[in-house]
C-alpha cells in the first residue's frame, strides 16, 4: 500500500473514520498514522474534532471517533463543527470540539 492508495480512501469517502481505513487496509492505526499525517501537512486531509460519546456512550472505540476529512472547497468554507457523527449508537449527536 502506498500514500495514494490512503489519499483516494479518504478522498472517496470525503470522511472516513481511523476505524474505517484499519478495516479496509487490514492495518493497525499506528501504521496508518504516517501517511495520514503526510496527507495533512499537504493540507489535504483534516482530522475533525472528535465527538463527544453520547450518554455515557462506552460502545464507541477512540479509533472509530478519529475520523479525517478531505479538504475541498467546500469543506474549506464550511466548518467542521457543523457536522453529524456517524456512529450509529449516536448518529444525531452533534460533533463538539
């Protein structure tokens, strides 16, 4: 697996989950996490606050709370605050920073 391979997952799902990319890459986090954080310098990527788990929420694993976004104009003029998380244990919880 290469950096374009990571680059076109979160550019395709526009906002995937740390979770989500282990899964489909069959690869730890931590592996995950150079190439992630290339992508950022690059100022394509964004890591999105993480979410507040709802209720006292413990179903929810931290990897599955890290989510990154790709970076277009549109993303560029809206703001990260005004998103959903897409847990589904929490699905119509607002994301807080």
């Amino acid at each position: 697996m290469i950096l374009q391979d990571v680059q076109d997952f979160i550019h395709n799902g526009h906002l995937v989950s740390l979770a989500e990319m282990e899964l489909h890459f069959h690869m730890e986090g931590d592996a995950l996490q150079p190439m992630i954080l290339k992508l950022i310098r690059k100022g394509r990527v964004r890591r999105t606050p993480v979410p507040t788990k709802c209720h006292g929420c413990t179903a929810c694993d931290d990897r599955a709370l890290t989510f990154y976004e790709w970076i277009d104009e549109r993303t560029r003029r809206e703001s990260p605050h005004g998103s959903r998380c897409s847990i589904p244990c929490c699905q119509d919880q607002p994301i807080h920073s």
